[in-house]
C-alpha cells in the first residue's frame, strides 16, 4: 500500500491513503456513470412515440449516447457528444410540448362546437315550448266563443299550425342529432387514433416499450387473482450492429420493419407483439405455457432464418440472412413482471453465448 505527506507539512500529519482515495474516486465515477445513463433512460421513457417528432430517432441517439459513456474514447470526445445531445434533448422536449398543446387546442374547439350546440338546441327547445304555451292560450280563449262554426273554424286552424310547428321541430331535432353524432363520431375516432398513435412504435407500427409494460403488468396482476398460462417471448436480432455499421441505419430500420412483418405472420390475433428496444422485440402468448412457447420461438428461428432480405439496389446474389435468438418463459404462481422478464432475459442471453440463432427457455438457466 503506498503512503505519502503532503507538501510542506510537518511528518507527524496522518499519511493520505492514496489507495482509498483512488477507490473512493472509482466509486464515484461508477456512480455518477450508472446515474447519468439511468436519467437517460428515463428521458427517453418520457418521449411519445410520436411519428411526427421523430421519437424513434431521438429514443436511439440517447441510446447511443448512454452506451458510449462508459467507453474508452477521449473525455472530450464523449463531452462534444453530450453537449450536442443536450441543445437536442431541450429542442425535442419543447417540440413534444408544443405538439400537445396544439393537440390539447384541437380537443378544446371540438368540446367547445359540442357545447354551443347543446346550447343552441336547448334555447330552440325555450323558444317552442313558447310557441306551444301561446298557442295552449288561444285555445283557451277560443271556448269563451259563442258561435259554434267559428270555434270550430278557429280550432282547426290552431290544431294545423300546431302540427306544422311540431313537425318543423322534429325536422330540426333530426338534423341537429344528426350533426351531433358526425361530431361525436369524429371525435371518437380521432380519440382512438390519438390513443393508438401512443402506444405504437413509430417504425414497425407493432406495440412500444410502454404499452408493453402496462399490459404484461396488467396481465400478471390478473394471474394473481385467477392463474392462466402465459408464455413470454424476449427476441434479438443477431449481430444486428453490423448491418447498420455495414448498411447504415435506415437499411437497419428496414430490416426492424421486415422483422416485424415476420413475427405477425407467426402468432395469432391475442398474442402481443412489441418492440422492446433497439433491435429487441417481446412477444407476449396469453394461454401458452412453456412448452407451447419454445415451440413458438423455433417457428420464429425457422421463420426468419429461411428468409433472405434484399435491400435497395442489393443484387440477389448478395441479399442478406437473418437469424433470431430467443429466450423464453412463462408466468409462475405469485409471479411479477419484472421476475417474468427477467428470466426470459437471462435465457435470452444463454442464446446469445451458446452460439444464436436459437431457444432457450428459463429451465435451461436453472
């Protein structure tokens, strides 16, 4: 262990520890790095997945920007990078605000035609109820006519227009419910879309990271209650950074939507497909067990292995072959999401070391 003084100062002070020191430094290193990338991550949670924002890429560049923390390059290097993802972090914060308060703005106009509607309607339904009383009046006054021919002249007329006014209501009525529903309708719709847009991931249109979440979360919470089988699919694309690095990133955006396209094509109308990040997608199976799942993962293996994919201005010749690894695992009595994940993760990553393009499940780990 070594021991120094400090400068100009007399023998008998306490030695520094340099070693600690060091340690203690390490340490603290380790840890503002874990808190810079966990606030990241949590930036990155905080983005919509808004088609018009461009969140995918900016979800992606904080990804990059996290990953290349911990790296060897020159601190000045990764200091130009974060500066410059900083100036983009507040510009993509002000865009989303700005998008939302527009959206908000759209939803407060169509409340607002809504509301003068039903205004407008009830001051019409005041004016005729009006019209009906002035008219209950004269009838009450034509009883005190003497001639019989006359009230009857008189009464006929009254009863025709009161018919007339309640016919030109009903025509009115009509038509205002009719405008009412178009606009309820519109707003339903544009509701849904608003809901949909949210938790879709902008490039594949297949379920983001959030909605995923929220639905496995809910899923086990329910099992709790009454347990049902429900299988857990985590799925990498192998070596995928070489073809971005080779092909560039919007090949590897292609090759995300084709992958896509694959697992839909492999999985029935309930089960869940998400992207769970980068190039790693999740399947969900409500009502499969373990069993069932690994044999869903080899269909996938088999599915995309025996594809091949061209990218633009690619000769057949060299058109591109894909392979999957998976883990799986299947939900456990008193199980939580984050345990579910969590094996099939390590399975996941069991695939990985023991050559890819396979299944492993959570048994395998054990």
């Amino acid at each position: 262990m070594l021991f120094a003084f400090r400068k100009n100062e007399p023998h008998t002070q306490k030695p520094v520890d340099w070693a600690s020191e060091y340690e203690c430094s390490e340490k603290r290193r380790e840890f503002l790095l874990s808190a810079t990338r966990t606030l990241l991550q949590c930036i990155r949670q905080f983005a919509l997945d808004i088609r018009e924002l461009n969140s995918f890429e900016f979800q992606t560049g904080l990804a990059e920007l996290a990953e290349s923390m911990g790296s060897e390059e020159k601190l000045s290097r990764i200091h130009a990078r974060f500066q410059g993802h900083a100036q983009g972090i507040g510009e993509f914060a002000e865009k989303q605000k700005n998008y939302l308060r527009e959206r908000e703005t759209e939803f407060k106009a169509i409340i607002d035609i809504l509301t003068k509607a039903m205004v407008a309607q009830d001051c019409e339904n005041r004016e005729f109820n009006r019209g009906i009383l002035e008219q209950s009046q004269r009838l009450e006054e034509m009883t005190r006519l003497d001639d019989i021919k006359r009230l009857k002249q008189t009464l006929l007329l009254e009863v025709e227009q009161l018919q007339a006014a309640v016919r030109e209501k009903e025509t009115r009525d009509s038509e205002t419910i009719e405008t009412l529903s178009r606009q309820v309708t519109t707003l339903n719709s544009e509701l849904k879309s608003v809901r949909n847009e949210s938790e879709r991931d902008g490039l594949t249109g297949v379920l983001n990271r959030r909605a995923f979440d929220r639905y496995i979360n809910d899923l086990v919470a329910r099992n709790t209650m009454k347990h049902q089988d429900v299988a857990l699919l985590m799925m990498d694309i192998d070596d995928f950074k070489r073809i971005n690095d080779t092909y560039g990133h919007q090949a590897g955006d292609r090759v995300l939507v084709s992958m896509a396209n694959k697992f839909r094509q492999a999985v029935r109308s309930d089960d869940l497909i998400a992207r769970y990040g980068g190039e790693e997608f999740a399947i969900i199976l409500p009502g499969a067990s373990l069993r069932n799942g690994i044999k869903k993962g080899k269909q996938i293996c088999d599915l995309v292995a025996s594809a091949r994919y061209l990218l633009e201005g690619m000769p057949p010749a060299d058109a591109l072959s894909l392979t999957m690894s998976i883990g799986v695992s299947a939900c456990q009595k008193g199980d939580s999401a984050t345990a579910l994940i969590c094996r099939a993760d390590k399975a996941l990553y069991l695939a990985k070391c023991s050559g890819k393009n396979r299944v492993r499940s959570e048994k395998d780990c054990t």
